[in-house]
C-alpha cells in the first residue's frame, strides 16, 4: 500500500532543510501477512509518505528492499523499540545487497529522549526567566501545553501524554501512523518552547538561536541528510 499524505504543517521558529524522518514499523498486517510499514514525517512533523509491504516481499525481492531503503535513507529514523528497528535495517540491508555496515547508526533518534530535551530545555528558559523577573519587570513564561510532573519512559507512556489514539492489535501501519502523530506533537511542542526565544532577546541571548528540533533528533535528521546509501 502507498499513500501520499497532505497535512497542514505547524509553524516552526526556523526552517530546516533536510528530508526530515522516517518511522518504521513491523506487524501483522489486517490481511494477517507478516508485513513493515514505513511513514515518512517531514521536518516540521507532517506526514508525506505511507508505505505498507509484506515482509517476504521487503526481504525477500532486492528490488523491494532497495526501494524500501530509499524510503528512509537521508533521514531520521525511529521506531516503537530500539533493538527491534536496528534488526529490521539489517535485514533490508543485507536483502537489498547493500555493502555499507549499520548506516543508519548516527540517523537513530528517540521519541523519548527528544520529550526530555523539551521538558530540559523548559526549565532553562524558566530559569532564566525567573532570574530576569527579579531584576526587571518581566512576565513569566506560561506554557499552551503544561509537561511539568508527566513521566515518560517509553513511547506508550508518550502516546498517552500527546493524547494519540493507540494502537489496535499489531498492524504495523497503525503503529508507524501512531508514531508519526506523537512525532508531530513532538514537534509542536518544542516548537511551542523555541519560539519563546523569538519573544524574548534575553532568553535567545542567553540559550542561542531557535533551533527546529531537540537536539538529538536535530543531529540524527542533519547527518542522515548527506548518508546516501549505495543503492
């Protein structure tokens, strides 16, 4: 199955450009095949792309690989469990007779650690913020959406928080849609922190320039946009 996906996308507080990310997925698909979806999400967290194959077609038929490969290659990539995805590239790899071992290594990124880069990166511009208000006249920051006090420690946890429907049974496209979601949520959140920079000099002084993602997804999307594989 394909699918090109039109979505609206949130305003960012700067551009970036890079492919963006892909999030790869693998289940049992609604007509009860073992299968792998891969969705992909654009820098500002939109989706633009779905693709749900059978497995013995992604790793059985290097042609099918391949193509697969070119879904997710300049991009960073993320999965529901770290292990599982890492397994999943190889197989690809090795079926689509790519030569080029665990490429994908500096394009991982987790969902998880980019929510407690938010949460640390709220607190910075708290303090700073605090610490400007008792010497000027300054308003405290006041959050659209609170994250003080939730706990994530996987991406369930995170779905849960985002307020994203979960996941019927183990279809591999609603897992990779479910994801793709909480990416977007991610996404408008920490948009949602950066852009106090924008409002406030002292604050940009003192924490730099916006920047379009958290740090670690940042990193994964920048070096995953010049690794192209040999395909």
């Amino acid at each position: 199955m394909t699918a090109e996906i039109e979505a609206e996308e949130p305003p960012a507080p700067v551009e970036l450009w890079v492919p963006g990310s892909a999030v790869v997925t693998r289940g049992v698909s609604e007509d009860g095949r073992d299968s792998v979806a891969i969705w992909q999400v654009s820098p500002q967290g939109a989706p633009t792309g779905a693709w749900v194959v059978s497995a013995p077609e992604a790793f059985g038929e290097e042609s099918s690989a391949g193509q697969l490969l070119t879904f997710v290659e300049r991009r960073g990539i993320t999965g529901l469990v770290a292990g599982d995805l890492e397994a999943l590239l190889e197989q690809l790899t090795v079926a689509a007779g790519v030569e080029a071992n665990r490429w994908w290594g500096a394009q991982l990124f987790s969902p998880v650690v980019a929510f407690d880069e938010i949460v640390v990166r709220r607190g910075e511009v708290e303090k700073i913020v605090a610490g400007t208000t008792a010497v000027k006249n300054v308003t405290e920051v006041d959050w659209v959406t609170d994250l003080a006090g939730d706990t994530v420690r996987d991406v369930e946890d995170l779905r849960r928080i985002a307020g994203v429907g979960a996941v019927s049974g183990d279809h591999p496209g609603e897992a990779a849609l479910v994801l793709s979601r909480v990416l977007r949520w991610l996404v408008r959140r920490w948009t949602e922190t950066e852009q106090v920079k924008n409002r406030r000099d002292y604050v940009r002084d003192a924490l730099g320039e916006p920047q379009a993602l958290p740090p670690s997804w940042l990193a994964a999307v920048q070096t995953a946009s010049t690794n192209v594989l040999p395909l």
